[in-house]
C-alpha cells in the first residue's frame, strides 16, 4: 500500500474579485509514493509544484480527484474527510515544512518544536528534550532555544522548522524548499536528516531547487507540467 | 466522539435584516472553532443564541443533547456556572468591578461549590500567575488593571471553574497588539492544556489562523464557508471569504 497517493487529482483556483477568472493548475495527477520512498517534484516555476503539495497536505481543497494518505490502517481521502479527520492525520501521519514559519508571537523555539511530540502523546521533559537535540543538530545553540524565532534569521528559522517537521518522525512528510536558505553545513544535516527518515520508513515528497541536493535523495523525480491553457 | 455542542436550522430577524439565517455548526471537545466576518454580519448574535442569552425565533441549540432554550433559566445559569464560560469583549461585561481580583476569581469557584477560603484563596492566587498577573495584586480592584490585565483576569475568572466549552466574543478586540499576542499565547497554552472547546469570535483573521482549528465565514447572518482553518484561508471559495483573505494586511 502506499503511504500516500493522488487519484486523478484536479484543481483551478477562480478569482472571485478578478471577474470570476479561473485558473487551471493541475489536471489529472497520479502519483503514488512508498514508504521509505523519496519523490522530488519537478518542472518549471509556476507549473504548480508548491500548489500540489498545498493539495496533498489537505491545505487547498481539490476540484476533482483524491488524495489518499494512509493512516491508522486505512486510507484517508484529505479532500474530503471532516476537518478534525485532517487534524488527526496531520498530528499522526502527516508531516509539512513549509518555507515559511508562522507560529504565535511569543513562544520559544524549543517549545515550537516539542509541540507536536506532546500532541502526539509524547511527555514534556522527553519532547523538550529531542527538541533540544534536534535543534543543537541543525545547529541553532541552546542560546537560542529559549527566544521566540520572530527576530531569528531565514536561515534559522528555517531550521527551526524543518526541526519542527523532523521531530515527530512523521510517516508521510511533504518539504517545500527545505534547503533554500541554508548554508553547506547545515545542508549536510538536511540531507542525513532525510537519509535516515527514508530508512526508517517514511515517504518523502518534496520539491527541491538544489538539484545537487535533489539528486542525492530523491529516488525518482515526478514531473509537473504547466497546463496549456494556464499560459 | 460526539458533538458537544449542535445547532441546526438557526433563524434570528431584526425587522428584515437577518442576523441569522438557517445557521447550522457543531462544536466537539477540544475543539477551537472561529467565527469570522464583518461588523454586522451575525457573529455575535450566533455566539449569545449557542450560549443561551438570546432565543432564536426558529431552531434548536442542543448542548450534551439537551435544548439550551427549553431548560429553563436556572439549569441554563447552572450550567454556566459548571460547564460553560463566556469571555466578554470588554472585560468590563465579565466582571464585578467592586470586588478585589482574588474575589473575581474567587467568586466563580463558590458559585461552583468551593467553601474552604484558604483553599479559594490559594487558587485564586495560582491563577493570577498563570495569566501572568503579579499575585501581590490580588486585594487590588480590577479598576486600578489595565485593559490588557483586566481581560487576562476575566480569562482567569472564565477558567478557574474548568468549564468544557467556553465561549469568547473579540477577545482580544481593542488592546494593543503586544497585549493581544500575550493573550493569544495565553489562550493557546490553557486551551492545549485544559483541552477546552473554544467557539470564538474575530474579525482578527490572523489571530484566528493561529488559535482555530475550524473556521467559519459569516455574512449577512448566513455561514458562507467553513472548515479547517488554513484550507479556509489558503483556498477560500467563496467571494466574500476572498475579499476578506484578500483584505487582511500582512505585518
């Protein structure tokens, strides 16, 4: 069974406030990814990567289509099970790094981290403690784990959260950019944080620019092509 | 898991204007949904017809599968004394303004059932802390509180009791923005903590994209689109969830 997959998946976007204009985005997606597996999308800017990967995490709804992740011993379509279906499959199954970091202003960086751990079950002091880790590994000092990560760099906070989508050790985890900002080092560390993700079984979607990164982890590439009538 | 809280076929006119037109939600423990929309749109008059302070001309409020509106009022009061809590816009509304801060807090911990003074007082105190009020302040009255502090003291006071679902009406409405982001932070923490079931109500759209897990878009007194929150806002649907996403300033 895969650990997740997209059924004939469609979706355009209509802009309401720009007349009612829509816009095709994807059409007729099948991709289906193993566990242990690293697919890495490819194709153009624009051509709707960051859109389907919105789409598998349940973020846009679909126009048409499924996306099917397993969990809890069955398959859960994301487009269209209830909204507390979504939450617990993100809490237990499904994992997003996003480029970006948004999180409520004032709680500390370890705790942003820990987070998911505990809402998994996981106990405070264990939870904190492999945020800890985790962060130390990706090279943010302890200095900083007790700030907010508001004033943090890109980099950082970056880090902070692919600490964040690492940590709970999710079975299906979809990374947008995850290395875009981040320098040689800590690119080393992405990319063994992967290595062993994939051993451990977890099937990793991501999108990556870095092709020399893409190319060490990716086990196959599935190609996103722009619509015609997008142009 | 079941319902805790269900609203079906929800009519409420003001002359011809609708306040409610054929709303229907459910809310299940733990769960923090918000109401979002603009000024007049409905939200308010929904929040106090689910919590029992106004009567819909047509529908049903079932709370633990009994009707709000036909308990009566003393079981309606009884239950917002041990199950409910309302935090009101202006802290103001939520509180006694001639009773010491302790005895704010106090008082609803009595009216739960609490006799031991030592004890109320000993918990009154535990919650000024947690809402991050110096508890030296405890015999102060709440007139002599700031805005910001007078609101965190009405969430201490709505709390202490550990009602199951509580309701908020712009909490964080008219307070400086470093205020709000303590609050939400605030609200965040003991909603995880006491795994509370929160209806709330916005027209802050950030402040909801962080705290809710559901979203519904209210106007003219109809939800126009609702589910999880990020969905909602990352992919409205509906005219007038885009033009309001699309109006919301990015700081």
């Amino acid at each position: 069974m895969s650990a997740i997959r997209t059924e004939g998946l469609s979706k355009d976007f209509t802009l309401h406030l720009q007349g009612g204009i829509r816009i095709p985005v994807l059409r007729d997606v099948d991709l289906a990814v193993a566990p242990g597996e690293c697919v890495a999308l490819a194709g153009p800017s624009g051509a709707g990567k960051s859109t389907l990967m919105r789409c598998l995490y349940g973020n846009y709804g679909a126009g048409s289509g499924h996306v099917w992740v397993s969990h809890d011993g069955r398959e859960v379509d994301i487009t269209n099970a209830d909204a507390r279906e979504v939450r617990a499959v993100r809490r237990d199954t499904l994992g997003y790094v996003s480029q970006f970091l948004r999180v409520i202003p004032r709680v500390p960086t370890q705790q942003i981290v820990a987070e998911p751990l505990m809402a998994r079950g996981a106990g405070r002091e264990e939870a904190m403690a492999h945020a800890a880790a985790l962060l130390k590994r990706l090279n943010l000092p302890a200095t900083l784990h007790g700030l907010p990560p508001a004033t943090f760099s890109g980099g950082e906070q970056q880090r902070v959260n692919l600490a964040r989508g690492f940590a709970p050790g999710y079975p299906v985890l979809l990374l947008d950019e995850p290395t875009a900002s981040l320098d040689a080092a800590n690119r080393e560390v992405v990319v063994a944080l992967i290595a062993e993700a994939k051993r451990a079984g977890t099937a990793i979607i991501g999108i990556f620019h870095d092709t020399e990164v893409r190319d060490r982890v990716a086990d196959r590439l599935y190609e996103v092509a722009p619509l015609q009538d997008a142009a | 898991m079941s319902a805790l809280l269900t609203a079906e076929g929800l009519h409420l006119h003001f002359g011809k204007v609708a306040a409610l037109d054929d709303v229907a939600l459910e809310i299940h423990p733990g769960e923090v949904v918000a109401i979002v929309g603009e000024s007049g749109s409905g939200k308010t008059t929904l929040l106090r017809v689910l919590a029992g302070m106004m009567a819909p001309q047509q529908g049903q409020v079932l709370y633990a599968g009994e009707d709000v509106h036909a308990m009566g009022e003393a079981a309606r009061r009884r239950l917002m004394r041990s199950d409910w809590g309302f935090v009101h816009q202006n802290p103001r509304d939520g509180l006694r303004l001639r009773v010491s801060a302790g005895g704010n807090v106090g008082e609803r911990l009595m009216a739960a059932g609490a006799r031991h003074y030592g004890n109320i007082r000993a918990e009154a105190t535990e919650w000024l802390k947690r809402v991050e009020i110096d508890p030296a302040r405890i015999d102060d009255m709440p007139l002599q509180f700031s805005g910001g502090m007078q609101q965190r003291l009405q969430i201490a006071r709505t709390l202490v009791t550990r009602p199951k679902l509580v309701f908020m009406d712009e909490p964080t409405g008219g307070l400086d923005v470093s205020v709000q982001a303590r609050l939400l932070d605030l609200i965040r923490a003991l909603v995880a903590e006491l795994g509370l079931a929160v209806l709330i109500v916005t027209h802050d759209i950030a402040a909801a994209r962080l705290l809710a897990h559901r979203m519904l878009v209210m106007r003219r007194g109809q939800v126009v689109e609702q589910g999880l929150t990020d969905r909602v806002l990352d992919d409205p649907q509906h005219p007038y969830t885009q033009l309001l996403v699309s109006s919301v300033l990015a700081a």
